[in-house]
C-alpha cells in the first residue's frame, strides 16, 4: 500500500547479472526488497551494461544469467505487478545521460572514488584500468537519475556512488540553471548486508564461488554447511569454541529467527561442549526451511512469466527514462526540430 | 560520380559547432569535402555532443551555431543529395557505442593521446579534465565506425585519434570475434590546412576570433586585411621585407592562383620595394572574389533548405548507426527478444 508520505519516493535497486542470487543478495537486498515494494513504486535494474565494465570479455555470462536473476526475484516474492525490473541495456536514454554527465564530473574525483580503488586492488589491473571501469559511477549516475530514485539501497561501500551521483545533480542543476534532477539517498541495509563467505573469507560471492544459492538443492544446501569454515581450535565437542569468526554462527546470526535460543547456544559454544554437527545441523534445518519454498517457487516459474515480467518492466522504465531524458536536453538547451 | 572501386569507401568528415565557419576551414576541409562528395557517399556530423565536452556551461554558443554552420555549408557547395549532414546528439546509437568501447582502453591509453595533452596545456585546466573530455576520442571512435567510415579527412594533428579509433576497432573485432567494425584511414588536408590566424599567432580559430569567416561582409574582410600581421621591421616600402611569418603571403599561398606571379612579389617583397599596402590590395581583390559569391549563396540559404538538409541527414545517418549497433549488439551477444 502507498503511504501517501511516500508518493514521491522512488526507488531503484539492482543486480549485476553474472550468476545465480545467493544468501548473500537475499539477506542483503532482496528481503528488503520485497518489503520496499509494498511501500514505494520500485526499479529493479539488471545491470548487464555494468557489468560488461568488467566482464567485457565473457557477455555470455552476464546473458545467460538474466534470466536466473529473474526467476530468484520472482522466487523470493518480487512482485511484478509493484517492481518494475528491467534490463539497463534495454534503455538507451542511459547511455545519452552518462555522455552528458561525464562533463560534469573530473578524472581526479572518480579516481578517488573508494570503491574503484577497492576493485583495483581485489581485481590487479591497476595499470589496464578501463575507462568504462572507471567511469561507472557517471552511468550509475544516470541510472539513478533516469528515473529519479529518491531512495537507493546500498551496501556501505557503495555510499560513495551515491555521493558521486549527487555532486552531478547539484552540478546539473546548477549549470543548467534547473531543477529537473532529484538528488538521492542511500538506503543503508543493516548489518548483516555483507554475509561471510562459507569459506570465512571476506563476503559470499559469486564469482569466488563461497555462497550458498537460492537455487541450491537440499544436498548441496547440506554439504555447503558442512563444509562451512568454524573454529579450527575448536577440536573437540568439550573444547571452548570461538563464535566470533565462526561461518555458522554468522549464518545463524543472519537467519535464525530466536535470538534469545541463539544466545544460549553461543554461550554453551564458548564454554565447551556443544559441537560443529549439533550447530550445523541447526544451520542446516534453518536454511531449508528458508530455501525449500524459495527452490519450489523458482522451479515453477516459466518462461514466459520471465519474459512478461521483463517486456513490461522495460516498457515502463523506458517511458520514464524518455521522459527524463527530453528534461535533460531541454535544460542544457539541446532541442532541435 | 562514383568510382567502382571506391563503391566500399565511406567518408566522415564533421565539425563542432561552436561559431561560424572561416578561411581556415574552407581550406583545410570544405573546399575538400566538395570534391570527396563527387567521388564517395560522405557523412558530415555537425559535433554538438563533442563541442558539449568543453563547452558544457555554454550550451547555447553550440545550439546557435547549428544553423550557420548549415548555411556554410550549403554555401560552399556541399551538395545534400551527395552528402549526408547530420547533428551528432540526434543519433543516440552514438553514445550507446561509445559505452561499449569504453570497456575496450585503458585510461592510460587515453591519457597519453597527445591532443588531449595539447589541449590541456592550451586550456590550462590540467586538474579539472573532465570524464569527457578524457573520453571524447572514445566518443569520435563510436562516430567514425557507426557508419563504418573508412575515410576520415583529418589535420596531422587529429592522426592519434584514427589510431585510437583503429585500435578500439582491432580490440573489438578480436575480442568478440568479428568483423563487423571497419578500420578507418586518415585523409590529410594539404599543407594549408592550418592556416594561420589574421594576427600571426597560432592557427585561424573560432575561439581566438583571428579569423576570417565565410559570412563576414566586404568591408569586414577588407579590414581585417588591413589588420594583419606583415612584417614588424618592414617599415618603409623601400626596406627589405620577410615573407616567412607574414601573415598576407600566408594567406596568397593559400589563395591566389597564380603561383609563378607570387613567387615573383616574394622576391620583390623580400628585395625591399614593394610596400603592404600592395600585397594587401592583392589578396583583397583575391579574397573578395572567393568569398562574395559564397556569401551571396549563403544569404539566399533558406531555413527550410538547413531544416530539410538536416532531417534527411539525420535520418539516414540514424538508419545506418542503428544497423550497425544491431551488429555490434549482435556481436557482443547482448541479443534480446
């Protein structure tokens, strides 16, 4: 339902498309999703052309997994009839607004954007940075502004996208003497947005391939948590464990749903005597009572409901795209005809 | 009339729309293009989204020149049933293209390109370059193989542009496998191709006002005759004069027919004996009978001839850029319903 408080908040979200969702999007995003759209009229952007930037030489990945990004968003209850989800390549107005936008923002501050300097860093190509990579923030740009979301949904590390994206607005609006861009705020997810890998090593992620999917089956959900990195002090069941650091116990922390049972359990971990197989098997009955109807919703959806959702979903996008897009040209003065 | 085998060559030639069209240009490049249309199909872009990269804060100078530059056109002789002229931001497969070779240079690459260098010493805002302006060889790459240009008319210094172009165009092709993006070569302009500015200094250019345009009035070119630079130590008419850096023979070796006579006042000049006022008088007379039929023709330009020019230019040069970004979306295999 609209809150009429709320009439003029948009929002858009997204996803990269290079692989399946995993616990990670889900507890990150996607939950938070589902309930953003009963309140807010909601973009779901699947960012094939983002994620070419990095993954130029390997599209096939990214096509190939648009449609798996669309059928865990219907999944998980993304609801076509209050989320738009489209695909950005499908909307050319995009493309038009990062070339106006890139005057209005200098090399020095996207080279000082963090997250660039992060992937750098994770990614080695210091001295092949790409000016696509490097100017992602400016299409970011237009991808909020397009549609002018009010409200984006983030991840911490990405505040400073946000903050790029308004520093263009304020400069648009400023040279071009207008108001037709809407600033943005980062919707912060809460602490548990950066779920640890199953291996303990940074976040689960789908191209070090450490995440538990939401189209994972029951025995690959099992030997996943099995495999889970714990405590490797941790040797016998009567041995104090150390929860901190310990991979079922963040995923405990992330989806069991009695606080006050997990506290206990924590509490008899680090004492001594309460063993891996005992929590594991807690993780285990927990995460398949998530995953079992998520698996079973995603195995039924057809491809034509993908297809309908993504025609209209672009359909849409595009209209509001256009429209911002005539607003763009009209305030730099670039009407002709 | 078309050579058989030129039946594959294609020309794009362009300007940035930023004032009115002079001497320099009519040399370096009209008077070319009016006879490059008689042997290829030529595309003449008219670079609003180019002038935008710095001269974002003034959009209007460029939108205001749109129209003159048409009606130099038209008056030169650039014929409308032989070349295609459109207005760069109407083809949004542009900028579409450019965000996919933005994927395919590093930022170094781009940095070393010695026009962007020249530039920014010229400008002098060495800190402040914009996204923009670091990618606008990106930006010219898309332009040139949208319409799989073989044949770009260039100044020497433009060269490192081609060789950008070509090396986006390699990059591609190898890539995803394909040929369909076209190597281009350079056409260099004569030797007088950068005319010199009215007052000595650099090359004719809009931007320095020191040049002669196609539209200016009788009494305008006879003054701006009377203004140019000569020679400082050539006092008295009796004096031994230079010719080297004399900005009047600069532009009699530009302009005035008969070489064998220009060589003979050279001598005199150089002697002592002939005074300013002569050489001057002489490229008058020769400058008035170039230019007065041309002004005469660009008074008599209609704005329906610039507005049919361009919305057939446009949308021919829209038909063929959206083909080929069907190709190169093909390619990449960004293939969608």
């Amino acid at each position: 339902m609209m809150n009429s408080n709320n009439s003029k908040q948009i929002v858009l979200t997204g996803d990269r498309p290079t692989g399946h969702l995993h616990l990670g999007h889900y507890v990150g995003s996607l939950k938070n999703r589902v309930e953003l759209q009963e309140e807010y009229p909601c973009l779901i952007m699947i960012a094939d052309t983002q994620a070419l930037s990095d993954h130029f030489d390997n599209p096939r990945k990214i096509t190939d997994s648009i449609g798996e990004v669309c059928r865990d968003y219907l999944a998980v209850g993304i609801d076509p009839s209050k989320s738009t989800v489209f695909i950005q390549s499908m909307i050319p107005e995009l493309f038009e607004l990062t070339s106006y936008y890139m005057n209005l923002i200098s090399v020095a501050r996207l080279e000082r954007n963090p997250t660039v300097k992060t992937e750098l860093q994770q990614k080695s190509f210091a001295d092949a940075i790409t000016a696509g990579f490097l100017c992602y923030p400016v299409s970011q740009a237009a991808d909020i502004t397009a549609f002018k979301a009010s409200l984006v949904p983030v991840g911490e590390d990405q505040l400073p996208l946000i903050e790029i994206s308004n520093e263009i607005v304020r400069r648009f609006n400023r040279v071009y003497n207008t108001e037709v861009l809407v600033e943005s705020k980062a919707i912060l997810s809460g602490k548990c947005n950066r779920l640890v890998g199953i291996d303990g090593k940074a976040k689960a992620c789908k191209s070090l391939g450490n995440a538990i999917f939401l189209s994972d089956s029951s025995e690959v959900i099992k030997q996943k948590i099995n495999d889970m990195y714990t405590d490797p002090t941790h040797l016998k069941v009567s041995d104090p464990g150390n929860v901190e650091g310990n991979v079922v116990f963040a995923y405990l922390d992330a989806f069991f749903e009695d606080k006050d049972e997990l506290e206990k359990l924590k509490t008899r971990y680090k004492k001594g005597g309460l063993g891996d197989s005992v929590v594991k098997s807690l993780l285990n009955d927990t995460l398949q009572a998530l995953l079992t109807p998520i698996r079973e919703k995603r195995e039924a959806v057809t491809k034509e409901e993908v297809g309908d959702m993504l025609s209209d979903g672009c359909k849409k996008a595009g209209g509001i795209a256009k429209q911002t897009l005539i607003e763009v040209r009209d305030s730099i003065g670039l009407r002709y005809n």
